[in-house]
C-alpha cells in the first residue's frame, strides 16, 4: 500500500473548495497525462452519459504510471461498463418507489432521505445513484419537503444525501438546518458526503460553526474506500469535524479492483481508527447498470468478513449489508453456521 502522493504529481493551488470544483478534472486525457499512462494501455471511455470527474487533490493520491491505482479505478470510466449484465439495473434500491414528493426518500419509518443537490466533487463509477433523475426532484425546493417531515411526527431524523450535501452552499446548509431545527420531532440530522476525503478543503471554520451552531445532534457518514485516500488534509479535516462535536462514521463499497483484497479492507478500517471514524457498513454491490466488473461474491465478501474480524478489534469491524428494495433495512449478511 503506498499513501504518498507521487512527487511529480503537483497539485495546483485553489484558494477556495468552490475553485477546486470548477478546475476539476473532467477530461480522460488530462487525467493520464497527470498520471503518465499511455491511452492506449487502457479500457477506458473518453464520452459516457455519466462523465469524468475527479478534483487534483484526489489525483494527487493516486500512484503515477499505476493502471491498477485503486483511487484510479474507482472514477476511471471504463469500456466495461457499456456491457449490459443480467440483474443489473437503473434503479437497483427501489428509490423511485420510495419517494414521496421530489427529492425525498422515505423508506424507513423513523428517518428520511432528502436528495439534497445531484451534484458530486468527484463521479464515482459504481455509483447506484449514477442514473437518478436528478433533474426531475426539485432539488432546492425545501417547502414541500419540510412539510412533508413536519405532517410525519415518527420522523426523528432526516439525512441530507444526495449527489454531495456538502456541495450546497454554506447559505443553503443553513436554511436546511433552520427548517429543520424548527420541526420538534426531528432530533437528529445526517449528512451522507465524500466531501472531507475527496476535496477536504470543504471543510471549513464557517461551515464548522453553521454544524456547531444548532440544536440538532449532527452525524456525518462519510463514504471512504481506501487506506490510500487519506492524507494530511483529510485528517486535519477530520480532527476539525471531531473537535465540532460531530459523529463520525464511514460506509465503504466492497468494490473488485478497488478494495477486495484482505490487506486493503485492513488497512482502510485500521486507518479509520486512527482518525476516530466509526466503521459503519460495509456494503455489497448494488447492482446498478453498467457496474458489474465490481462486484464481489457474496461468498467472497464473507471469506473477507471473517478475516477483518480475526485481525480487527470488534469495534472497527464494519456491517456487511445488502440493500433489498423495499426491505424495511439495510439487510446485514452473515456467515451461514
Ligand atoms: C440507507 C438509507 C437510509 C439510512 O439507513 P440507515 O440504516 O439508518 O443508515 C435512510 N433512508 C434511505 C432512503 C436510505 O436509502
Ligand atoms: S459521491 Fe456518492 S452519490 Fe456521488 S457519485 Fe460517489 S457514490 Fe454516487
């Protein structure tokens, strides 16, 4: 495993994470001449409906001259992904059926979901949500959505998930968390984000205090793959969250050529302990179109299982899960005995 960003790899200077955003990476070419790979020595795709997107200081991570790089794999599109596979679909967690006015997810009795914005720093290829309509939620519209959770007294907390929450301005953060604040029932608000380990640079002191400054108990769930997507930034994020009374917990993809070997789980739910993020799910594949050179056997995912839970303290062992659509939760997969 190397956590050393290639020294010829210089990362340009943003002097802001929305900057950082709009230099993002869009383009193949780009992309593999940062990393000196030859386009030919790849699969990949220059034009997908999904496009290329990855910010420099998540390139800045991956390994030069590295094909297999496992940060590389996760946003490189590939021809692979145009193959159609059985039982892989649009929608494969049922998110249409349970949505209850635009843009928000009611699946489970106590907690919602609300597609926030449908934008992300970086396009993740296994995405399930890589084929939302996002165009047709409504995003911004808070009105219907908080009357929704104001009619639903069962609903004690709501998660702002996306696309990237923590892409929302800090001004559109704080008008969630007013509205939300001012519903009795709600105690608790989640944010579902990659954004402390791909642009860290998001997090900063004015966001810090809108996310201190509320009477709802914050939890941020971050979305980290890999022991290799760590490094100074992230955890001097990290710490910032920590010190803001945050939770911190993190959902991981078992994902083929990113993170299915033994070492690389190992080292991911090591290097979350470190920085005081709870592992929380572990989850299989949702078997979305054009991701299916990702997938994981059930059978090998439980061989996996079972050597994290040898060689890890119990608290830093995450939960296998599997979402069924219309399963009333994430079903946990358990070794047979
Ligand atoms: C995953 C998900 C949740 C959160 O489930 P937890 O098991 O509490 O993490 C809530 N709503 C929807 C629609 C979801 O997909
Ligand atoms: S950050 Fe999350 S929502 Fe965005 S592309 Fe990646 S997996 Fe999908």
């Amino acid at each position: 495993m190397s956590a050393t960003p290639s020294p010829s790899i210089a990362v340009p200077h943003f002097s802001s994470w929305q900057q950082a955003l709009r230099e993002a990476v869009r383009s193949l070419d780009e992309l593999l001449h940062w990393l000196q790979l030859d386009p030919h020595s790849l699969t990949a795709l220059s034009h997908t409906p999904f496009p290329l997107r990855v910010p420099h200081s998540y390139v800045a991570r991956m390994q030069v001259g590295h094909p297999d790089d496992p940060l590389l794999r996760q946003i490189l599109p590939l021809r692979a992904e145009q193959q159609g596979a059985i039982g892989f679909i649009a929608d494969p967690v049922g998110d249409q059926q349970a949505q209850k006015t635009p843009g928000l997810l009611h699946k489970y009795p106590n907690r919602v979901l609300i597609v926030a914005t449908g934008s992300c720093a970086l396009h993740c290829r296994y995405c399930f949500r890589r084929h939302y309509p996002y165009a047709n939620t409504q995003a911004q519209d808070y009105t219907d959505k908080l009357a929704y959770i104001q009619a639903h007294p069962k609903i004690t907390e709501v998660i702002l998930s996306g696309g990237d929450p923590l892409l929302l301005s800090d001004e559109r953060l704080q008008i969630w968390l007013r509205g939300l604040s001012t519903i009795p029932h709600v105690h608790t608000l989640r944010l579902h984000t990659r954004l402390p380990i791909v642009l860290p640079q998001r997090i900063t002191p004015e966001l810090l205090s809108i996310l201190s400054d509320t009477r709802l108990s914050v939890v941020m769930v971050l979305h980290a793959n890999h022991a290799q997507e760590f490094n100074v930034e992230v955890s001097e994020a990290l710490k910032a969250l920590r010190k803001a009374d945050i939770l911190l917990l993190n959902q991981s993809v078992l994902l083929r050529g990113v993170n299915h070997r033994p070492d690389d789980l190992l080292h991911l739910h090591k290097i979350l302990g470190e920085h005081r993020v709870m592992p929380y799910y572990l989850h299989l594949l949702d078997k979305v179109a054009g991701a299916a050179h990702f997938e994981v056997s059930e059978a090998e995912a439980l061989s996996l299982m079972h050597q994290l839970r040898t060689q890890l303290p119990g608290y830093l062992v995450p939960q296998l899960v599997r979402e069924i659509a219309g399963h009333p939760y994430k079903q946990p997969v358990f070794e047979k005995t």
